[in-house]
C-alpha cells in the first residue's frame, strides 16, 4: 500500500530521535559484547543454582539406635474390655539396661484416649529398680514386669464410652538428683488400639 502525498519527519524530529541525539555511538562490536555479556551472566546464574540446590539437598538421615532400655512385651487383659467388669490388667515388660550402678528408678505409663480426644486417662507406675541375686554375671540383660490397672473411667471420672481407642505405652529410667528425679534413659513407646464394649 502506497501512501501518496506523504511528508517526511521535520529535521528537528529526526534529529531528536537519532542515537547521535543522546550521545550514542554504533559500533558493530556491540552484538558481540552483548552476546558475551549474555553467555557471563548464564554461567553465573548456572553456577548459583547448581550451589543453590546442593544446599537445600538434606544429608542422608543416620538411623537412631534404639536405648538399651526396652519394652519387650505388652498383654492386655481382657480384651475386647467392658467397663463395669472388672478393672484392664495391662502387663508391661521391660528389659533393663546391662549397668545399673545407680539406684535408678524405673517409670511406667499409659495414655489411654477415645477416637476424639475428648476421653483421657493416663496411667503411671514408679518403682525401685532391683536386680534378682545370681543374674550379675549372666550375659542376659535383666527384666522388669510392671502391671497398670485401668477402671474404664476417663479423666473426669465418667465412664468410657463403646468405641476404639488408642494407648500409648512409655518407660524411663530415673534417678535422685539434688532437684527430684532426673531421666536418665528413655525407651521407645508401644502404640496400638483397645475396644471397648
């Protein structure tokens, strides 16, 4: 299409709008230098996330070694549980560490909670840590059975309602210290569910 009688730009314009205007000279080095500049700033950017990257890497996690102090065997009794029936036995043994040169004391406790969470009981049970005669020198660790009782009731003395519910066993190793006791071990929890009727 061909525009007929068309002006040109006034000089002034053409003038304000030529890069000698601003004080711009064309060289016909500036592609390359824009093309190396280009390639510097890539590598740099490159490098950054690459170094970036390695640091937000997490290090391979060591697996934890589980205390000498175990829970080695748990029963419940009876099961499914009617409250009203009788109370829940729940026998907890433990195995003990090979040295015991303190008077430790050993700590047993359950948490007992309904589905919701709005049933609670918590059970707990000290007692000294003794060591039958005759098993000093046997290469078997020593074990402990602790026995927690249970009512049905939770811990606003109403009595639990039909349902599952979850129990979390825990133990630890205590000792006199100038404060109370202190923790000196503590084993790894046994978890599960419970019915009560």
């Amino acid at each position: 299409m061909k525009i007929e009688n068309a002006r040109p730009f006034p000089k002034r314009i053409r003038w304000f709008a030529s890069p000698r205007y601003w004080g711009l000279r064309l060289h016909s080095s500036l592609p390359r230098m824009g093309l190396l500049w280009a390639m510097a700033l890539y590598l740099c950017l490159s490098v950054f996330v690459s170094i970036d990257g390695e640091a937000r890497t997490k290090p391979d996690r060591v697996p934890r070694q589980e205390p000498e102090l175990k829970i080695v065997d748990l029963k419940m009794d009876p099961l499914p549980f009617e409250p009203g029936n009788g109370p829940l036995q729940i026998m907890v043994t433990v195995q003990l560490p090979k040295e015991l040169d303190e008077a430790f004391i050993l700590e047993v406790t359950s948490l007992i909670s309904s589905p919701s969470k709005t049933s609670l009981r918590f059970l707990t049970h000290r007692q000294p840590v003794e060591i039958p005669q005759g098993e000093e020198g046997s290469t078997d660790r020593p074990t402990l059975s602790v026995e927690l009782l249970w009512d049905g009731q939770d811990h606003r003395k109403q009595q639990a309602a039909a349902g599952i519910y979850s129990y979390e066993v825990r133990t630890k190793l205590l000792a006199d210290g100038e404060k109370g006791p202190r923790t000196i071990m503590v084993a790894w929890p046994k978890r599960g569910t419970l019915e009560v009727k």
